[in-house]
C-alpha cells in the first residue's frame, strides 16, 4: 500500500529542487506522509513496571540458573539426558514464574482503589 501512494505521488518538486536540502525536505515529507497513511501509530497503554518479586526472589533466581546451567550442558553435550533435565528445568522455572505472577496479580487486585 506504500508503495501505491508513493507511485501516485507527484515528484516533480523534488526533482527539480534548485537546493539538496530542499529537495531531501520535500523527500522525507512525502515518505512520512505516505508511511504514516499506510502504516499509522498505534495508541498502547504503557506497560507497567517490571514487577519486583519476580526479579528480587531467590527461588526464581536459583532456579534460573540451574535451567541456564542445564541448557548449557545439553548444548555442550548434547545427550538425551541432558535434553530431559533441561526440560524439567525450564519447567520447574517456568511454574514458579507463573505462580509469582499470579501472586502478583493478586495482590495488585487487592490492592487496587478503584473497586
């Protein structure tokens, strides 16, 4: 769809501009022009910040290493051992993740003022 809009525009201005710079100007102009008709922003809340207890908790750390320590030995080593221990790994890290972000949530519900 740009590049219709783009076909469809006239480029004569920039062609035929005495100075670079004016040319550059009028160039950039109906680019954005274009590219903000076909492709427009988006409006989006900001996310929230990071949540503390999952960066901050000692069990979810541990277990990230032991997971990161296990891939890498199934990286290096490649045995099917190894596949299966960094599965339960990641899962073990991935519940606890889970179970920190439903706590969460939780507590933000409960905390929350608009009720």
């Amino acid at each position: 769809m740009t590049w219709h809009l783009l076909a469809t525009e006239s480029w004569d201005d920039v062609y035929n501009s005495p100075d670079v710079d004016q040319a550059y100007n009028s160039f950039i102009g109906k680019a954005s022009t274009a590219l903000n008709t076909a492709c427009p922003l988006k409006k989006s809340r900001p996310k929230g910040k990071l949540k503390s207890a999952l960066i901050n908790n000692d069990d979810v750390c541990h277990l990230k290493k032991e997971y990161l320590q296990a891939l890498n030995n199934q990286i290096l080593r490649g045995r099917e051992e190894d596949k299966a221990l960094t599965a339960a790994k990641k899962k073990d890290y991935d519940l606890k993740l889970k179970q920190l972000k439903q706590q969460d949530t939780t507590n933000f519900i409960q905390n929350a003022e608009n009720k």
